[in-house]
C-alpha cells in the first residue's frame, strides 16, 4: 500500500535523501521549505512521486495553509527542517542581539518542528510514525542550535505519550558530523572536518542517508515498539549507554 511522508526541510542534504529513500520504496513524497528553487530541483531528480510545497515551519499561518492543502492521512512526518542559524548571523552584540539570534534558532529547529506536528495531528494516520532530526550538538553542547534539539528531543517524550494509545511512534534521530550538506555553510575547515572524522569510531564522516535509513528503518513494521527514543547515528563519537 502507498504511503503518504511528509518531509519538511525536503530539498537538500538530509531530508533529500530521506525523501529518495521513501520514494525509492513507492510512496508519495511531499517535501517542504521555504526556497522554491532547491524543492523543484530535488523533485525533477528524484521523480513523480515526490512533490512540492514553500512552506516556512516558522510561520503559522503558512503551515496552517500547507495542512489544509494536503488531502487524506499522512502516515510519515519527518521534521527535518532546521540548522544552525549561528552561521547565518553575525554574532551577538548586545542583549536584544542575543535574544534574536536565540530566538531563531529556536523557531527553526524546534518550534517549526512543533507547529507542523500540531497541524498535521488529525491528519496522522494509526500506526504512523513521527521523526524528528535532532543532532548530537543536544549533548555535546553547541550554543541556541545545541539548546533547540536537546528540547526537540524532550518535547518528543510527550509526543510519544500523547500519540501512543493511536499506535503512532514518535522519535529523533540524532546525526553526528555529516558530510555533503549545507550544514557548515562551506566555512568548516580542512582541520575542523579531519578531527569530527577523527572522533568516530568509524573512521568516517557520516552521509544523509546513513539518516535516511534510521529513519526508514524507524517507519517499518520492524519499529512499532520503538518510541520517545533518540537514535544516535554519529559514528560512534558520543556514546551511550
């Protein structure tokens, strides 16, 4: 039976590659975000099955407007969209300065992840599967970015509480240092790369869809136990118990 996923954040590096691998396994894709340009691309390569909507999970009113668009269940939501903002902004100066940079990296990494959640809780279909990307910057400590995940992934406790009696899961997956995204901006340097390589147990950088594939994994049959979980994919470099 298809599957209709929903992934935010849809059109490069890691919701990319999760978008290719469910629409690889026949489902119906929707991808979201907020440049027009980068959906259209990923949708022409990765084929008919994978649509688009401009969408900022930041703005209510426009995630309200892309729930009302959308027609039947959804039986994946992956909260993908986000980053750190840090790199966009200049830094800090002065207290209202701070608060915003704060504020944004907030709104993009965990209220959009709320917002679209909330929007789409009608329309989640039993048994369905929410997954949030969080980031191994929750633990390890990374400023606002680092702050946002770890509450993405708190707030995921409830949400799989609230969701679990109509057999939805709800999880993040948590990636390490992944290569070949927009992540860094191009600003990380040769010697910055070699020792988050370095620091895996893997020896290796990881790519999107090593992510893809935890959250695939995450959206099988094989998963319906696994809730109000993180999953670690990073290598090895933070550890758990």
């Amino acid at each position: 039976m298809t599957r209709t996923i929903v992934v935010t954040g849809g059109g490069t590096g890691i919701g990319k590659a999760i978008a290719a691998t469910f629409a690889a396994q026949g489902d119906s894709v929707v991808i979201t975000g907020r440049r027009i340009e980068p959906l259209k691309e990923a949708s022409a390569e990765l084929g008919d099955r994978v649509s688009v909507a401009v969408c900022d999970g930041t703005d209510p009113h426009q995630v309200g407007e892309f729930a009302q668009g959308l027609t039947g269940p959804v039986d994946v939501l992956v909260n993908c969209a986000g980053g750190n903002t840090d790199f966009d902004r200049d830094p800090a100066d002065g207290l209202a300065a701070l608060a915003e940079n704060w504020r944004v990296n907030l709104e993009s990494n965990l209220i959009s992840a709320v917002l679209m959640t909330a929007a789409l809780d009608d329309r989640l279909a039993s048994g369905g599967t929410v997954v949030h990307i969080g980031s191994i910057a929750a633990d390890k400590g990374a400023g606002a970015y680092g702050a946002a995940k770890a509450g993405l992934a708190s707030w995921n406790i409830q949400l799989a509480a609230q969701l679990g009696p109509r057999g939805i899961t709800a999880n993040v997956v948590a990636p390490g240092y992944i290569a070949d995204t927009e992540f860094f901006r191009d600003k990380l340097t040769d010697e910055r790369r070699d020792s988050l390589i370095a620091a895996a147990a893997t020896g290796r950088a990881g790519v999107p869809d090593d992510i893809a594939a935890a959250v695939a994994f995450l959206a099988s049959p094989g998963a319906r136990q696994l809730t109000a979980q993180v999953i670690a994919v990073n290598g090895g470099e933070w550890p758990t118990r």
